[in-house]
C-alpha cells in the first residue's frame, strides 16, 4: 500500500508454522484518523490475540494482530476491508498455501464476514459483530462460522447478527451462535467465555480438537444452533 501500510503485531508459532490466525479490532462507521497501539479498539484484541497464541503455538498456529490504517469502516471505502486483504496478502507470502482462520470483533468482525471468500480462509469467529440489516452473506459460502453476541450489547445489535446467522446458515458449511447472558460490547464482564470460545473453535478448525467446547453447537438443531445460551 505505500506510506501508510496497516501494522501487523506476529506471535510466532513454536516450531515449524502450519497455520495463521487473523485478529482484526473494531472502530467506528465513521473515523479518518490513525489507529494508535493504544487505541482501546486495539488493545482489546491483545488478551484474545496471546490467548490464541497460548492455545495454538505449541500446534503450529501463527497469530497475528492487524492495526488498521484507519479507525473506522467510511463507506463506501470501507478502508478496514483494503487492510485485511493486504494482510492476507503478507500471510500468504510468508506462508504459502497455509490456512487462515479470523477473528474479529465489532467492525472487525464486518471485516472478517466479508474477506472470507479469501481461499485460505477456513473459517470466522465473530465477535459482537456489526452486521447490518442487508449484510451480504456469500464471502462465508463453504466455510465455518461462529457468531458470539453479549444480550446487553447497545452498539452492535445482537438480533441483526441472529438475521445474519439465519443467512448465512444457507450458505457456510456450518453456523453456530452463543448468545453471552449479562454482558455488553466491550466484553469486559464475561471475557474468559468470550476468549473460550474463539480458542475452541480456533483449535476446532486448525488442530481438530476445542476440547469438546462446540461439540454441541454444532450438532445441534437449526433454530436452536444460533440461540445458544451461555
């Protein structure tokens, strides 16, 4: 991109590298200025970045946190969007051929849904997602997709993600929806269910084991697969 290219936080994997996850932070609708590494969008991604990196290392699992040029989505450029391409663009050329998962929370998670038709995409974990009514579901066609979403959440509505889920069940390989009692967006009151969960189904897609966590998010019926209590 030239003068003013994302940065990328990389915790390396323990040994040879088999697989990259992608965390990406949230922002705003609207924001033209820089992402400083202390920007809270930001910095609540670090906990579950060095989560994922604790669970995975040891399996070859890469985790690398981008920073976005800007804070926010600004339609219709959607800058985010240009950003997660070009840092699956790195990870491509850094490890070729390997598999990608997503992470992502708020806009961040919009971000993730939407480059997901990336070919080394396996699957996304989206965190109280923004995704407006009319969210285009085909970029997640074939792959896996976790929706997370606080009941209390007032900046990214919890019932648009449940429509996005329905969507997108049409589509993805597989869908499934845990509904966090008690907590907001900022995932701050419950945040050990929120890194739980985007560790398990990280482990699920990469090393074939989440320890049992969504085993029965995945089996279970339709209507109930995307109302999961927790």
């Amino acid at each position: 991109m030239g003068e003013m290219d994302p940065a990328v936080a990389v915790w390396p994997a323990r040994g040879r590298t088999r697989a990259v996850v992608l965390v990406l932070h949230g922002g705003a609708e609207r924001g033209t200025g820089s992402v400083a590494p202390w920007k809270l969008a930001y910095v609540r991604m670090v906990p579950i970045a060095r989560a994922l990196h604790r669970a995975g290392r040891r399996d070859g699992v890469e985790v690398r946190l981008l920073r976005n040029r800007r804070y926010g989505w600004n339609a219709p450029a959607e800058d985010p969007i240009e950003d997660a391409r070009w840092a699956l663009e790195r990870i491509r050329e850094d490890h070729p051929g390997l598999p990608v998962v997503l992470v992502g929370h708020s806009m961040g998670a919009r971000v993730a849904l939407r480059v997901a038709d990336d070919p080394a995409v396996r699957g996304v974990c989206a965190l109280a997602p923004w995704t407006p009514r009319g969210e285009p579901v085909e970029a997640v066609a074939g792959k896996s997709v976790l929706v997370v979403h606080g009941t209390l959440d007032r900046m990214t509505s919890p019932a648009e993600s449940h429509a996005y889920a329905e969507r997108a069940a049409d589509v993805a390989a597989r869908v499934a929806r845990f509904e966090i009692a008690n907590e907001g967006h900022a995932m701050l009151r419950r945040a050990r269910v929120w890194t739980r969960l985007a560790v398990a189904f990280t482990l699920d897609l990469l090393a074939g084991d989440d320890g049992g966590t969504l085993r029965g998010a995945w089996a279970a019926s339709g209507p109930d697969r995307l109302r999961i209590p927790v």
